[in-house]
C-alpha cells in the first residue's frame, strides 16, 4: 500500500517568515503534485514534479522532488497572509490512475 | 476556476435518505475520478472512469454506492440510505489518459447526514 505522510500537520507563522512542508513516502512514486486547498473548495493544483532531483519554482514557492522519487518538500519564501490554506501533496499511483493524497499541512500566515 | 463544474454545492438530508451529485468535466478530458474528503485529511480515492468505463472503485465504496458516467461526458455519484458516517466533501476530478497524473478538481459537493 502506497502512503505519504506530510509534516507538518499544522503550522501557523508570522507574515514574512520561510517555511518548508515535507511530503514522505517508503514507495517510489512516478510524480508528484502539489496542491493548495481553501475552504469549502476543491484543491488546486500548484506543480507536478517528475523526475528525481528536480526542483520547481513558482513565485515564492520551490518544490523539490527527492533524488529516489519518494519524498518531496514545498518551501515557501516571505509568507503572506494569503499563502494560507491547506496544502495538499499527492503521489501517482502504481496501480491505475488515481491520486494518493497526504493529510494536508494547515498553513496559517497571520499579518 | 479549473472549468470542472459540481452540482449541488452542498446538500444537508437525513439519515436513510438517497442523494445523487453531478460532476461536469473538462469537455475533452476522457478521464473523471470522484474522491471523499473528510475534516482533516486529505482526499481519498473512490472510483474512476475513462470515458463511459468505470476501471477502478475503492474498497470504500460500499455497496450503497454507485457511480455512473453514460456518455462519457458528466458523471453522477448516488448513496443510498445514507449514513451519519458518509457525511464529507466529495470531489471531482478530470483528466486525460495520455497525462495521468495531472488532474484539475471541481469545487466538491459537501455532504451532511442528518
């Protein structure tokens, strides 16, 4: 069974500080996406890393995706309030064409 | 807006009650995944569809559960004698089959169970 567990669950910060979300997993995934979430609303997808090593960037965000494909990281620049969300890291499957998802990172960013 | 529509955006019935939700797709996504997600975690699988074919379904999806997409264009999702448990955010999602691992969500359907 494929699993990703996402560090931290929550994390609440003040506007301007970096933070970095982690995303790990013991099974090799063909890519990963990242996804930000509000409230009431469905996720929406932010970046999909595919090969191992590769590093993504948009705006203040950098994605990174681990060398053996397992694990990848978010780390967000400068914090603004609204960075706020749920973030979400979600891995392709091996076995068909569905997501798995992570528990989510609650990123507060209070001004 | 991701251009994937769902239908109603939420719905409150009791217990024992059936209830259907629609999802509309990108029009030339061939692929529609329906997930649940629940306070607090992320989204989990349930089923998908390529194009009129349902592939996969969960071993969450109970018996009380039924998916259909007729034409290969929008999908509805059915409970029967709905449960206090079965209440959650349902999503949809499409894609294609030549990039599976990208798929762009609808706004979900927020379910409560009286």
């Amino acid at each position: 069974t494929q699993l990703l567990e996402q560090s931290p669950q929550f994390l609440s910060i003040q506007e301007g500080e970096n933070l970095t979300v982690y995303c790990n997993s013991s099974s090799v995934f063909s890519s990963l996406q990242w996804y930000r979430q509000e409230p009431g609303e469905g996720p929406v997808l932010l970046v999909t890393v595919v090969t191992g090593g590769e590093v993504k960037k948009l705006k203040r965000l950098t994605f990174q995706f681990g060398d053996a494909r397992k694990d990848s990281s978010l780390h967000i620049t400068a914090a603004q309030p609204g960075d706020t969300g749920l973030y979400l890291c979600a891995g392709a499957s091996n076995q068909g064409g569905k997501l798995i998802f992570g528990q989510g990172t609650e990123l507060s960013v209070k001004p | 807006d991701t251009g994937v529509s769902q239908d109603p955006r939420h719905k409150i019935t009791k217990r024992g009650q059936n209830v259907t939700f629609r999802c509309d797709p990108i029009s030339e996504h061939n692929r529609l995944y329906w997930y649940r997600q629940t306070l607090g975690q992320g989204p989990e699988f349930l089923t998908y569809f390529q194009n009129e074919a349902q592939l996969e379904k969960s071993r969450l999806l109970s018996d009380r559960f039924s998916a259909e997409r007729p034409k290969g264009s929008f999908s509805t999702l059915e409970i029967q004698r709905t449960e206090q448990g079965d209440s959650a955010m349902y999503l949809c999602a499409c894609g294609t089959s030549g990039n599976t691992d990208t798929q762009y969500f609808g706004p979900g359907t927020r379910l409560t169970v009286l």
